[in-house]
C-alpha cells in the first residue's frame, strides 16, 4: 500500500487542480502536500504531476491514477455512510462536470455557504458520466445525460446556448464578419454537446476547413486558448460568461441564427437523497442562481 497521508493529498490535489486548495481543505500547508506528492511519486516510480512555471498539471498517468482513487475513497465513504450515516448528516456531497465546476459552480459557492453555515460542501467532479456508478455524491450536475443509475433520479437541468466566440483582436485580424471566414482562422475544439463540424452543417448547410485546429479535453482550457487569441472556440454562454461579461471574449457573428440551442446539463439525485433539507436547500438555491442568470431552465425530459 501507497502512503495514506500521501494518497489524500494526491486526491485532494487531482480534485481541485491545485496544491494550495488541497492545503486549505486538509489544513496544512502547500509545501506539505507537495511533499506527500513527492512521496507518492517515490513509491510509485512515475511523476503524477508535472511542474512548471509555478503550476502542477497531471500527468497521463496522474490522470489515470487519479480516476481510480477517486472511485476507491467514493467507496470508503460510501462504506462508511453505510454504518455511520450520522457522523456526516450535516455534510453535502456535490459532483459536476469539471468545467461547470471550475468556471460556474465554484465561483458562485460561497453564496450558500454564507447562507448555509451549518453545512459542509464536498466538491468533486466528473470526469466520466460512468463515474456517477461508482462515485458518492448527494447530488450531481451531469454534462450530458447519464446511464440509467439504479434508485437514482435524473431529470434534465440546463439547455445551453453554443456559438462561436474569439477575442476581439482576432475579429479584426481575420475580418471575421460570416461563417465562411473560419476558413481564415484556426478552430478550438473542446468536450463539449456540439462539433465544429455539426455546427457548421447546422448553421451553413456544409462544413469548412479550417486554416489549423486545436484540441482540448477541458472547456476551461479551449476558453483559454480563445482568450488569448490563438483561435475561434465553440462555446456557451455558461461557461463563458465571465468572459463575456469581461469583453475578452465576443461572438463575431451576432445574430441568432449563429446560435444553436441544446439540453446539455442533467441534474442526477442519490437514492439517499430523498427527503434530506440540506438538499433541497441547496437544490433550491442552484435554481434561483440559473434564474438570476437569465440560462435557459428545461424540464423537458
């Protein structure tokens, strides 16, 4: 076995994206959970992260190890529910989508834990709708609808607005005015309900090659990428809202049109979550943040 002091460190630090946010929920110091991390990397013999320019980004087999540990202490807590539900009544477990998570939930989460002192907030994200078989959690926040869970309700959530959005220098340099100038410009892909290439079929009735193309397996990154003019990404208004608001980022093409609407978040509730104020209290305030966003609701099945 692994150095348990290390292993929750490395959860800790896979989960956030950061050393110094796994410090602060473990309560020690970012040096400290560096040195875990370097302790696990010791006794496995391969580097979970990589470290450069002051930040730690996982490695291929970071990644891959960090998904199987993550489903092994979702079973510990799991297992230990089981027996001793009580010792975390005042807990609420969320999951979501990692980019949701990072660019939408997380800035928006101190509002209820201002509201809601008296509750615990566990946040975690998924990166496979499979992961919700195996995962605990009160109640997630699925991108894209999920498997049939046994005693598990899912009902849809959020229909998101998809467009195509670059930094405004950009627009200028390529003199971005109709679809058909994308042929000009390089393509950002991210993981997200619609391809560039289902876009533009939808949108001009054929496709477009593109004069490069980037990939990203994280909005939060194409986004990024988009901010810093490196191209054109196909993005919503949900996880671009920051920027939007900011000007870094605008829609070359304006007109409705250019937008294509689809139910894209799923909100999935435990079996054991029935009945339980604190997620109906936090079920109640992430619905009142939808609204006073103005992001398009559904209850479309």
């Amino acid at each position: 076995m692994p150095p348990l002091k290390a292993l929750s460190a490395f959860e800790a630090a896979s989960r956030h994206g950061s050393f110094s946010r796994a410090a602060e929920e473990l309560g020690v110091t970012p040096s400290a959970i560096s040195h875990q991390i370097q302790k696990l990397e010791d006794f496995l013999g391969v580097r979970v992260f990589s470290r450069h320019a002051g930040r730690a980004v996982l490695t291929n087999a970071g990644r891959l190890y960090a998904g199987e540990i993550e489903r092994a202490f979702g079973t510990i807590m799991g297992a230990t529910r089981l027996v001793a539900p009580q010792s975390q009544r005042d807990h609420l477990f969320i999951a979501s989508g990692p980019s949701f998570g990072a660019k939408w939930l997380q800035p928006r989460i101190g509002d209820f834990i201002g509201q809601h002192q008296d509750i615990g907030i566990r946040l975690s994200t998924i990166a496979d709708l499979r992961d919700l078989e195996t995962i605990r959690f009160d109640l997630a926040i699925a991108y894209g609808r999920p498997p049939v869970l046994n005693g598990r309700q899912i009902e849809p959530l959020l229909a998101e607005r998809l467009r195509p959005l670059c930094s405004p220098r950009l627009i200028e340099q390529l003199g971005l005015h109709e679809p058909g100038d994308l042929a000009r410009a390089t393509l950002i892909h991210s993981s997200n309900a619609l391809t560039w290439t289902d876009y533009l079929r939808k949108v001009t009735g054929s496709n477009i090659k593109p004069r490069h193309e980037l990939w990203f397996d994280r909005s939060t990154m194409a986004i990024d990428a988009a901010v810093e003019g490196l191209g054109v990404v196909l993005e919503s208004e949900i996880l671009a809202a920051e920027e939007l608001d900011k000007g870094t980022l605008v829609a070359p093409f304006r007109q409705p049109k250019f937008e294509v609407e689809t139910v894209s978040y799923y909100l999935v509730r435990s079996a054991e979550a029935k009945g339980r104020s604190h997620v109906a209290a936090f079920e109640a305030w992430l619905r009142a943040k939808i609204s006073a966003a103005n992001l398009q609701t559904t209850s479309v099945a």
